[in-house]
C-alpha cells in the first residue's frame, strides 16, 4: 500500500492522522503526518487568494506524483484541509518538527508551494503573505525568503544576486564561492543520496537552474 492510497481510510477529521509525528523506522518525508502537511499546506495555499482553481490542483501534482488508483484520497484530504479546523500554521509547525534543523528538505517544500501559487499565471499578494508566513514558521529569515521569492516572482527590478542570497555589493570572488556552495546543496544528486523522494529532486533540479542562471548574469553583467 502505497502512502498516498492510506489516505482514503482518513474519516472527517484528520486531527487523529495528523498528531501521529514520527512512524518507527520511517524517515519524516514518507510518514502519513508528513503527507497529510504537505497536502493541507498545498490546499491551504491555494485558497489563500479566495478561490482553488484546477490549475492549482495540476500544480500539486507536478510536485507530488499521484497515480489515479489513489487520487481519490489524496482528493479527499485536500478537500478537508480547506475545512478543517486545524490553521495553516499547525500543519507548518508539523513539517518543521518532522525535520527538525533540515532546512533543506523545508526550502524544497517551499519551492514546491510556490510552484502551486504560480499555477495561475501569478503569485497574489494572499499567496505571498501565506508563503512568507509558512517561511517564518519553517525558521527562514526574511532575506532567505527573499531568496527564495526571486527563484519564482520575477520583478522588473529583479537583481540575480538575490537569489544567491549575496549582497548588492559582494565582490565577484565571493559571489564564485557563494554560488559553489549553493550547487554543491542543491545539487540532485545530493538529494537522491539522502532518500528524498523523486518529486522533491525534481524540485531541486528546478531550483539549481535558477541558481545557474543567475550566476550566468552576474557573469555576463561584468564582461567575466
């Protein structure tokens, strides 16, 4: 049985699924409370701009592979999140305990919500003030979601140093270091390593071309 088909024996409530924390002998990212959280922080996040479209729904499941056999509960889940009593913010807390100090596999769900905000074309300002909520709850400071915002809202003014997370004004041998750093953690590989499941991977290749391609500007901008 897969963990997404446990999801359909879920009732009206998912308190009693969801305060199950940590499974015995199971790593955080393929426990049912995990599920349920990243299910319930998707549809919690689409319906922060009033209405939860089927382009958001499609979103969800670039970023979690679903088969049709169990896209029934996951549908189910998805539709009680959106009802249920339980806020956005204990299902937050939730995935950040599971990881504890993963800040890694907790940046590879915000990438992965921010792929669902983006599904209809773009990110609303509801959508963003839930992001930078569920950052805060997760332990980013305001500028590692700022770096996080420029991988996916790309304003006019928008300077590829910040989604390195470097200043305006760090020199170029710095800025080389920083973004060495960066494709050594997100690189795939890496991730395949550590068991991250196969749609988390996709979301970290999705990431490190945004990182390349900023570095690449940064680049070209100073003639290197």
């Amino acid at each position: 049985m897969s963990i997404w088909s446990v999801l359909s024996t879920i009732g009206d409530s998912l308190a009693t699924f969801f305060a199950g924390g940590r499974e015995a002998g199971k790593p955080p990212e393929k426990t049912v409370a995990f599920t349920i959280a990243m299910i319930a922080l998707s549809a919690k996040m689409a319906k922060a701009d009033g209405v939860v479209t089927q382009d958001e729904r499609a979103a969800f499941r670039d970023v979690f592979h679903v088969s049709e056999a169990d896209m029934g509960g996951v549908n189910r889940v998805y539709d009680l999140a959106t009802r249920d009593v339980a806020g956005f913010d204990a299902y937050a807390r939730q995935a950040a305990k599971l990881f504890d100090a993963r800040a890694d596999v907790l940046e590879d769900v915000l990438d992965g919500l921010f792929h669902i905000a983006k599904a209809d074309g773009v990110v609303h300002e509801g959508e963003l003030a839930y992001l930078a909520q569920v950052a805060g709850i997760f332990g980013f400071a305001e500028a590692d979601f700022a770096r996080v915002k420029a991988r996916h809202v790309r304003l006019p003014e928008e300077d590829p140093r910040e989604v390195l997370g470097v200043a305006p004004d760090t020199p170029f041998d710095e800025i080389k270091k920083r973004h060495r750093a960066l494709v050594r953690q997100n690189h795939p590989d890496r991730h395949v390593a550590e068991g991250v499941p196969p749609e988390m991977v996709e979301i970290v290749t999705r990431r490190l071309a945004r990182i390349n391609a900023a570095f690449d500007r940064i680049e070209k901008e100073r003639g290197a």
